[in-house]
C-alpha cells in the first residue's frame, strides 16, 4: 500500500522529495515503502576479462546468485549509489584476493561538474575550423580543437557550458554528455561548419553521408608508401590532400626511385620537394579540400622541366576514394581517360590500407574533489598513492587514464564501459562509476574506511544504504 508521506533523498544537491511510488528528478532514485533506493541494478563483472574472458553481466543473465570471496566477480560502481555529501564512506567498499594478494575496492558513483567529452572522429572531411563553436539542438556545448592525424577532435561539455551558460545550454549539455557516454547516437552542429551525427565506436554520418574510410595517411605518406608500386606503370603521381599534397617525381620517395621529371606544377605552398600545403581550401571533397575537380590544383605543364605529350598521370585522394587517370594531349594539357587496369591495384592498396572510420568518444572527469572523502579520511593520500601507482582507478570496470599534475584526472574510452554506465543529475552534472583498487595494507596507511569493509558475497546478498537485494537481484 502507497503511504502519503514524501521523503527526501539526499544523493545529490538537489534533495528531492519523493513520494512514494515516485522516483526523483534524475530517475535514479525511487522511494519504495517509505525508503530511498537506487533503481538500475548494481552491475557485477567477471574480472578474468583481462585474460581473455567476456563480461558477464551476472544480473541480467542465468545467474543463481552464488558468489564467493575469492572469485572472479568485480563490483563496479554502476548503480552502486553516491556518497553525497562526500563526509560519508563509500557505498560499498569490499575486499578481494589477487593472485593470493588483499586488495581493497571502494566504489561510488561520482557526482561530476567539471567533467566534459574529447571525440576523435575519423575523417579528413573539413567539420569546422578549430575553435568554432559546436552546437546540439542549437545550445553551445562545445568547440572544435585542432585536429590530429586523420581526425577531427571536438571538445564538449566542461563547468563553463555545464553551469557558466543558461539553464538551457547546462541542460542540453548534460543531456548530450550523458547520451555519448551512453553509447547513444547524437547530432551536432559546427558554427560555419557541417552537421555530424557521433555515437561512440560507430562511424561518423556527415551532412546525412556516413564516412567509411579513414586515411592512410597524408598525401606525403601516401607518397612515401606507395611510389615503388607505381614506378615504372605511370609517369606521375599526385595524392591530393588538405594537409600536404603529394608529388611523386619531386618527393624524396621519388628521387630514392630515379624517378624522372615531368614538368608539373602545383598550386599552393611548397613545403619541401614533393609536399605541397594549401592546394585549396578545407571542405567536404577530395582529401579533405573543397575540390571535386582534382585538375584546378594543377597549374600549366612545364615542357622545358620534362612535360611531353602521352604523359600520364594519376591523382588520387588519402584514402583512395577518389582516383582519375590523365594523359597530356599535344598542347599538354591533361585529358582524362579510363584508369589502366595495373594501376587500379595500387588504387585498391590504398584503401585497403585504410582503417574503418570510427567516433572515440573519452570522458574526461575531475575526480580530485570532495568525494575522495568517502575513499579515505585523508583525501591527500588517495591522489598520492594515485600518483604513485599504488590505487588503481577503474570506470565501470574499465581501465582509465590518469592525467599527470594535480588532482585526479581521469580520462576513460566510454566504449570500454558496460552500457548505460552514466547518470545526472539536475544541478546539472554527470554521473560515473568509479573504483579505486588498492593494497589492504596501503589502504589502511592512507587513512581508509577499513571498518566498512565487506565481502563481496555479504554486498551481494544484502546491497546497501541505497540498494536492497530486491533492487538488485530484479
Ligand atoms: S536528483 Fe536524483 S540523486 Fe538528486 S536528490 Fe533527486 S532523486 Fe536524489
């Protein structure tokens, strides 16, 4: 029977009060007959993933339920509850054996606002310029960052979009954040730029194109990997790239071969022999410019530098998608013609060279902040043994990067993580599981909460201050 009284719960700054039968604003929190619980089920994983075994995700599968202290099942803090107002311990903090070594695991999950998402997406194709502001359902949530090898980078989320902005631009930036991490699909919008739809471990869709290849690498490289397949079977080679564009005859590559030379010339700016920058401009065409006609690169043909008539050329794109095969005419200029049926090898080489194009989507969180509290009663000694190697940090299980300098900053691979590892809550802020894996003996010499310390089998069986077995066996 539902009772009237509403209760508050206290998970988060926002002490929502919860009638019965209702959850509160995040949806994570429920009263049920008068208490608070966590409504997704603790997620418990094999940790023999390490050496080769799946994740067993034992409480949505056949399971019975059975668990000893020394086996393989590791509690992450997904769905573990949260330790706000931090001065408490941990949710649940419980032991393990290693290899016949006492570790100690404490989980939580943790309450982030300075926290954000890195994403490399996987294209030469010109997204945006570096700083433009990236949008979702037209709120600022992010910027454009300088692109790597091969890849677009986009910056999303951090305090600044999350609580510097309006209400509006906090929320549709957490609710992006929490969908990436999730795995979900999300479209964005770059100011003066393109519109991408990213989800994490999928290939990015580009103005409603989905990208399938990401490049072998610049037109230079290209160059250099490929020139001794096309010696002796074409008389020039130009790889057309944003970047640096390629031309075999004048690239070292080229020189190493005796490769002979054929007069040409390229528009842009002459790195070094053979590489070319800003042959035009970044767009959505070949090799990441704005070009669909390879040719408007090219200036006239040199006849006193080794330009004849019959000569042939071939211009192709980074990830070999765009190819055309050329012959000068007697007045030298380029005519297109049917590509040779050798040279098409060298072309399919080249994508076969070519990675799937991916989005990776990092989150990237401070975990320096007062909920090291629940870890031990000497926050400074967690980020020290952190530092020093002796704690390790896991998000849902998965292996994190720690960033050096101060605090704890943490990066993970949302991909790594179980599903729907993330949360909010409306302050606004995002929800990720950690846990911190450390020596019995260290975590006693920093201060830990030993007195909480529980088996496994006892976490199992009777759940926690915000979680009974019901909750979590359902
Ligand atoms: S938003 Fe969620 S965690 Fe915060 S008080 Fe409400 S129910 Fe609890």
């Amino acid at each position: 029977m539902l009772t009237q009284e509403k209760i508050r719960c206290d998970a988060c700054p926002v002490m929502c009060f919860i009638a019965d039968g209702k959850s509160g604003a995040c949806d994570r929190y429920a009263n049920e007959n008068g208490e608070i619980i966590r409504l997704d089920p603790l997620v418990i994983l094999n940790n023999q993933i390490e050496k080769g075994e799946q994740v067993k995700p034992f409480l949505k599968a056949d399971w019975n339920g059975e668990t000893t202290e020394n086996d393989n099942t590791f509690i992450t803090a997904i769905g573990s509850g949260t330790t706000y107002p931090d001065y408490k311990p941990a949710p649940f903090i419980f032991n393990s054996k290693v290899d016949g070594a006492d570790f100690i695991t404490v989980v939580t999950e943790a309450i982030f606002s300075y926290c954000g998402v890195k994403i490399k997406i996987d294209t030469d194709r010109h997204l945006g310029s570096e700083r433009a502001i990236v949008r979702h359902k037209g709120e600022a949530i992010g910027h454009v960052m300088t692109s790597e090898y091969g890849s677009q980078m986009l910056s999303l989320g951090g305090v600044d979009h999350l609580t510097g902005g309006t209400k509006v631009e906090g929320r549709v930036t957490c609710e992006a954040l929490m969908n990436l991490c999730n795995k979900e699909a999300i479209e964005l919008s770059i100011d003066e730029g393109l519109t991408v739809i990213v989800q994490a471990g999928k290939p990015p869709i580009i103005e409603g194109i989905e990208e399938t290849k990401m490049r072998v690498g610049c037109g230079s490289a290209t160059i250099g990997m490929f020139a001794s397949q096309w010696f002796g079977l074409v008389d020039e080679v130009v790889v057309v790239d944003d970047h640096i564009t390629g031309v075999v005859s004048e690239h070292q590559a080229g020189k190493v071969l005796d490769w002979k030379s054929t007069g040409i010339s390229v528009k842009g700016r002459r790195s070094t022999p053979g590489r070319y920058f800003q042959v035009a401009n970044p767009g959505t065409g070949w090799g990441g410019t704005d070009i669909q006609d390879p040719l408007t690169i090219l200036g006239t043909w040199n006849e006193k530098k080794g330009a004849v008539p019959g000569l042939t050329i071939l211009m192709v794109s980074t990830t070999g998608e765009n190819y055309s095969y050329y012959e000068l005419d007697n007045e030298l200029i380029p005519k297109k013609k049917k590509l040779p049926a050798n040279l098409k090898s060298s072309v399919e080489l080249i994508k076969e060279n070519c990675e799937p194009a991916l989005c990776t989507v990092m989150f990237v969180g401070g975990a320096g902040g007062s909920l090291r509290s629940g870890v031990t009663k000497n926050p400074i000694q967690l980020t020290k043994s952190v530092k020093n190697n002796e704690t390790n940090i896991t998000c849902g299980g998965a292996k994190t990067y720690i960033w050096p300098g101060g605090g704890i900053t943490l990066m993970v691979d949302v991909h790594e993580m179980p599903d729907n590892s993330f949360g909010y809550v409306p302050t606004p802020a995002i929800v990720a599981p950690l846990e911190f894996t450390i020596d019995r003996n260290k975590y006693k010499s920093i201060g830990g909460h030993t007195t909480k310390i529980r088996s496994k089998k006892d976490i199992i069986e009777n759940g926690g201050e915000y979680g009974n077995k019901k909750s979590f066996l359902s």
